[in-house]
C-alpha cells in the first residue's frame, strides 16, 4: 500500500439534491433464489429468448415452472414499480402506531461509537498522516482493498439489537431489504436516515472512504441506502454471491450468537467466478467491513443461532449519472423518493481528499 497526494482543488459538495432511479431497476437485476440466477424482464418474448435455455439447464423443464418463474418475475417488476408509494405508505403507519422501546438509538451519538473508530477518523482527518500509522489502525483482509475495523461498542449493538427485534415483533408493516434479502428491515422507514445514518456517513465514513476509494466515488458519496439483513437457521441461511448497488458498502456485524455465515470475497464484476479465487473473511460482532460495492461478494451460510448485519450501500451521483452500475449503461432518469438509487441531474463536485491509499 502507498499513499500519495492529489493536487486538483477539491470543493464540499451540494446537498439538498432531487435524486432519482435509473428506469432500468423495473426491468433488470431481479434475483430467482431457487435457482442462483439474475435476470432481466422486459417482455415475456424477450425473457423466453434470453432465459428458458438457461433455466432447463438449472432444472426448469416443464411449461407449468417456467410459468411459475415468469409469474414470480411480473409480480416482482409490479412490486418494483409501486415500491415508492408502498414504502411511503408504510413510513406512515410505522410513524402512527409504532412505538419505539428505545427512542435514543435513532439519533447517532459518540458515545454509540469504538474509540478504535474515533481515533482512525480523526487521524485521516488530520494533516500529517503516514502510510505506517495508517496501516496499523486498519486491518486489510487478504482480499485486497477490504478493510476491517471497530465501528459500533457492544452496549450500543446490544441496544439496537433490542429496539430491531422490538419492531420485528410488532403489527407495523415491513419492507424487504432487497431482491435476495427476504428477512430484516428497511432503515429508512423505521427513522433511522435523518439523524443516525447520513451523519454517520458524513461525519464519520466519509474521512476514510475519501482516502481508501477515491477512484469509485468514495470522495463523493452524497447518497445511501441502509437496511438491516436478518439469517436464521428457519429462514435465510446464506446470499449468493452478487455485487451492491453502491460504490462503496459498510457491513457491520451486529449479533446476535451464531457458527459459521463467513463472508467471501471474489475479484470485481468484470472478472467471471471461474478466473476467481475466493477469500473467506470472518464476522466480529461491532466490526465493520469496508470495501467497494462492485467488489464480488457472498454469505456463506449459518449452521446455528441467528446473524444481523447492518449494511449502509453509500452512493456517489458523480459516478453513477455518468453509467449505472447496475445495468452498465447511461442512466434513463425516473423520479424517486429520498435518496432514490443516488442518481441527480447533476454531478456533485468532488470533496475535500488530499491522499489516496491504494
């Protein structure tokens, strides 16, 4: 590892943007569990053209679960397309008849965070930092570019632990994480955006991901999206291997007790899973892992207990307005709630980033 300096003159960049979704989040990237499979759906001619080859050769041989695939793929592309009216509707019933048992982990405090975690953004943010001091507050993984660190103390993991489970538990209604998460909880519509996770990002995340992924957008990420993942040994076990919709993920570990679950790591979307050799990283409960959301990536599964994993996929517009990550293409603007998927109509200017480690 090295660290270097930039010298182009760098600005903060604008909040308060509009920010949208790229059109194609209704048509691609829809997962088929049952048979590790991403596809696209535009029309039934277009998804037999591409997939029923395929999916015989996975084990869907007859027309009856090929139209059950095919009904499972319209139903998602219906419920994508109403996702923010649904989402809406649940942020209001959530705020009307859900009480919260512990009101105080909504709004990120210092006292919630490791010393380890404190000292390492307070040294990036400094004036004289070296590679040597550097390295030895961060852990890197085999994997290259994967770092590990402190985030969270245990009282605080303890305490959101409670306040998640003390909402799983009640009648409010719940979104799904994502396409290939069926259990956990969407931040966002619980309150968490406003005061806990974009100062999280801001305040805290962004010091090391200026330095760490400047090449990705990590000077830049003006947007997130943060869910919590929930695997039990009656539900979901493990999540194939995949790539985030994120320049950059936090993945933090936050209990409760299980065996097995390690993550592993592959090279970037570019490079197929046969040229890839994989790496195996353990969770730490309260530890964060820190890498680029392209980076390759899967759970492998649990053998016993229950895992919950705080994810925050953060977002650069800068990079994303100029090629979706997700369908690899120019973005097609649709207007979104919120954050959205981190697109704008604009490109933020970069942030204050003198160094890069690479």
């Amino acid at each position: 590892m090295s660290i270097f300096m930039r010298n182009e003159t760098t600005m903060a960049y604008e909040g308060n943007s509009q920010f949208y979704i790229c059109s194609c989040f209704m048509t691609d990237n829809m997962f088929l569990e049952e048979y590790k499979l991403h596809v696209r759906f535009k029309s039934e001619k277009q998804f037999r053209e591409d997939y029923e080859t395929i999916l015989k050769r996975l084990g869907c041989v007859t027309e009856e679960e090929f139209n059950d695939i095919f009904k499972k793929v319209s139903q998602e592309v219906d419920r994508r397309i109403r996702l923010s009216l649904t989402s809406a509707d649940r942020i209001a019933v959530i705020k009307k008849t859900y009480q919260p048992l512990h009101p105080h982990v909504y709004n990120l405090q210092e006292t919630f965070l490791a010393p380890e975690f404190k000292n390492l953004v307070n040294y990036c943010q400094s004036h004289n930092i070296t590679i040597q001091n550097l390295s030895a507050m961060l852990e890197e993984e085999k994997t290259p570019r994967v770092y590990r660190f402190p985030v969270f103390n245990k009282s605080f993991c303890e305490a959101l632990m409670d306040e998640l489970e003390h909402f799983e538990r009640s009648a409010a209604p719940k979104g799904r994480p994502n396409t290939m998460n069926n259990y956990g909880i969407l931040l966002n519509e619980l309150g968490f955006d406003e005061s806990f996770i974009t100062p999280l990002r801001e305040k805290y995340l962004h010091p090391l991901t200026s330095l760490l992924y400047p090449d990705c957008g990590g000077q830049c990420l003006d947007s997130h999206k943060a869910f919590v993942v929930k695997y039990d040994i009656k539900e979901d076990l493990d999540l194939s291997y995949h790539y985030d919709n994120a320049e950059v993920t936090l993945n933090v570990s936050l209990g409760k007790d299980f065996t097995d679950g390690n993550l592993y790591f592959g090279a970037m979307r570019q490079v197929p899973l046969s040229e890839t050799e994989c790496s195996e990283i353990e969770h730490r409960v309260g530890e964060g892992l820190l890498h680029r959301g392209q980076h390759m990536h899967g759970a492998l599964p649990i053998s016993s207990g229950q895992r919950w994993n705080l994810i925050i996929w953060m977002r650069s517009s800068k990079e994303r307005n100029q090629l979706c990550p997700m369908c690899n293409t120019k973005p097609a603007l649709m207007e979104g709630e919120g954050f959205a998927d981190g697109f704008t109509k604009h490109s933020s200017p970069l942030v204050d980033a003198k160094c890069v480690l690479t």
